[in-house]
C-alpha cells in the first residue's frame, strides 16, 4: 500500500500525516464501479465514454452514475453514501 504525504492543505501551512491511498482492486471483474460528475463542463460526456468502455470490454458488476451538484462543494451526504456501494469510483475532472 503507498501512502500519500506530506500532505499541505491549500488553505493552511499545517503539515498532515500521511492518509494511506484507498485500496485499488485487482480487477473490475463483478465489481460495482461508480463514475463521479463533479459537474465540471463536459464531465458527463466524458463518463458517458468512460461507461461504454467499461460495459463492453470489462466484465463489471454495474455501472452507477454519480454527481455531484457542484464542483464548488463536497459531495453532499446521498452522493457519499451512493459511492460507498461501489468497490470502485472513478471521479470525471473535465472542462
């Protein structure tokens, strides 16, 4: 497992201890992966590829589309709890 660090928040000069990355799984096979829109312009269109690549050459669970109301914001507390049921989330940073 590889951990991140230091981290430096951008709103402070407070060091952070290391946060280990979260577990990655050996395959996509019969998992669950969700696709986070962070509402950014283009994110969905980005996804949209992103989940046809995934239903025709991965032998995935499901597919669950997430987003977020704006990229402005953390994810509000339904989105979070949407993302927990998938053993993968790939987040669309796009403009």
């Amino acid at each position: 497992m590889t951990t991140t660090g230091p981290y430096v928040s951008p709103l402070d000069e407070h060091v952070r201890e290391p946060v280990p990355d979260a577990p990655r799984p050996a395959s996509l096979a019969g998992v669950t992966v969700g696709l986070l829109d962070i509402s950014k312009p283009r994110g969905q269109e980005f996804l949209d590829r992103v989940e046809h690549l995934l239903r025709t050459g991965h032998d995935v669970a499901d597919v669950v589309r997430l987003r977020k109301p704006t990229f402005a914001r953390p994810a509000p507390a339904d989105v979070l709890a949407e993302a927990e049921r998938c053993g993968a989330v790939l987040v669309a940073l796009a403009d």
